[in-house]
C-alpha cells in the first residue's frame, strides 16, 4: 500500500506559502517581515504513527508457536506450517518465535488484509537468504520481546534480488518493543520495505555491506536506540518512481552512523524532531527535498556536504534555486566538521532559514545556497568566530557538482 500520510509546510524562495493539507495533528505558523522569514513548525508523533504502532502485548496462550532448531522447526497453533527448511505463515495473527537455527528462513505468505503479528523472543537466525520474508501481507508487526536479543544474518551467496535484506517485507512493517535486535547483512541490506517502516521502540545493532534501513515510500523512527555501520547509506528512504513519497520523520533517537555514504537521506521530507544523532562517517551526513530540523543534539562528519537540501529528479547542473528545496532549522545543538576540500556544511538548492539552536561549524565552506536566506535567532559558530549572518562562502566561487546522492558535490 502506498502511503501518503505526510504534509508538510513548504517555503517559497522570498514569501511563505501554506500548502494545503497540512495535519491537523499539527501547528503551523508563519510570518514575513522585509527580507526575513519566520517559520515554527509543531509536530506530534500522532501525525506520524498508529496506535498499533505502538501496541507490543498479545496473548502467549492463544498465539501459534514457531521452535527453531538447527535446520528446521517445530509449529503449533493456526496459520503455521513447517517443510523443510521453511516455515510459513498463511493467515493473519500472533505468532511467538523462539530457538536458535541455521538454514531456516520465516516466510510470510497471508491474505492481502492481514495483519501478522511476530513476536521475536531471544531468536538467532542465519541463512543464506532472508531469514525472514513477509512477501504478502496487509501488514506486518515485529516485536521485540523485553529483555530479549534476537541475532539475524544472510549470506553473501543469497540470491534472491527482490528480498536482498536480512529482514525484507514487500509490504508495510512496524517493528517496536523494548528488546534488541543485531543485524549483520552480508548480502546488501539491513531491513529493507518496499512501502513504509515504521519503527517505535527497541535496541538496534545493525551492520550491513549495503544500506542499513533500505525504504521506498515512508520512514517513521522513535524511541530506539540504534547503531548503524553501513557501507553504503545507513537510514534511506528513497523513490524514483512517485515522487509524491520518500519522506521521513525522526524523533527522539539515540542514533550512532558509520555510512560510506549517506548517514540520513530521504528523497523528499526529512523532519528531525528530538533525540541524539551522531554520525561518525558520511559522505553527506544528513539529506532530504526538504530538512526541518526542531531539536536534538547532531554532530556530523561528512566529505560532502554535511546537511544538504536538493531536489533529486533535477539536474543539478543548474545553479538556479530548485521550487520547494529548504533547510529550515528552528533549534537543537548542531555541530558539523567537515573535511578539506570543495565541500560544504549547510547546502541548500533553495532556502535556508535558521531561526534558532545553536550551530558550530568547522568547514572552509559554512553555507551554501541558491535561493534566499533568513537568519532569525540562534547561536552560529564558524571556524571558531562569531558570525551574526548567512553568507555564502563557497570555496573557490563554487559551481554545478555532481548530483544529488553522493560522491563530490552532491548537493551542487
């Protein structure tokens, strides 16, 4: 199912305009004085999440059980069947998986309407393909059960393109609880979902050779506590396909990123409400159309650009300002360091609009933009000065990079 839960307050290049749609779950405002523009976004979880989202109890006594052992499984309950090496699920509900296993892969199968339920209790699977694969579903629900740590690895041998993650779902997935779950992705990627991944609660240890949250349409996080060594982007949602999609929303995380690319992207809007986000290694650090920024303590490395705005499905050989591309940040405590070179802190491809929190940046290249900037209140930190305005400082005069996603100049 595609998802088209988000609206957002998009900025124009010198006025404010309020798209329609806007959630009524949140508060908008927005004035314009002269050459300054002042945004304050208000967001609730509730905009961005289910109840069932956050719902982790189920009833041990009625759910059907899945015993790994070795390289197969005992079953028992409704919906559930074991052949070989494969174990099934056919129907919608809960279903408790426990034991240890090597060559067994959980497949999900069920009607087009039904909502799986799993419940990972302290499992360790490996396998050379997806140890699970929910390839139909209405939606599928992770819990990770309190007090658990449940261990999941493919193969570099896998073969199979489609479901190339250790956890795959076609479909939507929510993963929440309070346990941990370890992750290590020797073919391409971590969890891949081909729709939206929501994600409300529990400890992530993810390591992955590819990407290590792979998204098509909608990427929610909050209340987790993650760490993510990605050979190549960490936490992505991305579609070349509908471009109406690709959005993320991030809140209140304990985020620690290695990327060989990029740490955070989102091909269209990146809201960052709350929480600790540091990343280590990128290439650009944090990515989107769009970058609301309203709290959280950020510290980014990158070689690119460390915060970088830019629309995706255009050239970027233009140097004229891209409609609807904004960084906004309106508070949080961000520090950037940058790598020597042709790079830059904060990019935009239109505006950017800083209206609080406090920024300090080490770059020969502070801020770069092709639209309008609007500094409204705040704290700037450059190289160790005081600065009291946005001013363009690319080095070398700048000029049209490579494109958006990657490699030197991606966001110019």
């Amino acid at each position: 199912m595609k998802s088209n839960k988000w609206k957002f307050l998009l900025t124009g290049a010198v006025a404010l305009a309020l798209m329609a749609g806007c959630s009524k779950n949140q508060a908008t405002t927005a004035t314009s004085t002269g050459s300054s523009s002042t945004t304050t976004t208000t967001t609730t979880n509730a905009s961005y999440f289910t109840e069932k989202d956050y719902d982790t109890s189920y009833d041990e006594s009625t759910a059907s059980t899945v015993k790994l052992s070795g390289s197969s499984a005992t079953v028992s309950g409704d919906g559930v069947a074991v052949s070989g090496s494969t174990v099934t699920i056919s129907k919608a509900g809960t279903y408790v998986i426990s034991g240890t296993s090597d060559g067994v892969q959980l497949k999900i199968e069920a009607g087009d309407s039904d909502d799986v339920h799993i419940i990972l209790d302290g499992v360790t699977m490996t396998n050379t393909e997806a140890p699970i694969s929910a390839t139909k579903a209405g939606h599928v629900y992770i819990t990770l059960k309190d007090g658990t740590t449940s261990t999941l690895s493919d193969s570099s041998s896998s073969t199979d393109e489609d479901a190339d993650a250790v956890i795959f779902s076609k479909g939507d997935l929510t993963i929440n609880g309070k346990g941990t779950l370890t992750i290590d992705a020797k073919k391409d990627k971590g969890i891949k979902a081909n729709d939206t991944l929501h994600i409300t609660g529990g400890t992530f240890k993810i390591t992955s050779v590819g990407d290590g949250l792979n998204v098509n349409d909608e990427l929610n996080i909050a209340n987790t506590t993650m760490t993510i060594d990605a050979t190549e982007d960490a936490v992505k949602v991305d579609n070349d396909d509908d471009l109406t999609v690709g959005n993320m929303y991030l809140a209140n995380n304990t985020m620690t990123i290695s990327a060989g690319d990029d740490a955070i992207h989102a091909s269209k809007d990146l809201i960052l409400d709350s929480g600790t986000y540091k990343i280590t290694q990128s290439v650009e650090g944090i990515e989107g159309k769009t970058i609301t920024i309203n709290d959280g303590t950020i510290s980014i490395e990158a070689s690119d650009d460390g915060i970088n705005a830019a629309d995706g499905s255009l050239s970027s050989d233009s140097m004229a300002a891209q409609d609807g591309v904004f960084i906004t940040i309106n508070g949080g405590n961000i520090t950037i360091n940058m790598a020597s070179g042709d790079t830059d802190a904060i990019d935009s491809n239109g505006d950017l609009t800083i209206n609080g929190g406090t920024l300090n940046i080490t770059a020969q290249s502070a801020f770069d933009f092709s639209g309008s900037s609007y500094y409204n209140g705040g704290s700037l930190t450059v190289n160790g000065e005081t600065v009291t305005e946005i001013t363009e400082s690319m080095m070398g005069g700048g000029g049209p990079q490579g494109g958006f996603g990657g490699g030197p100049g991606g966001g110019r």
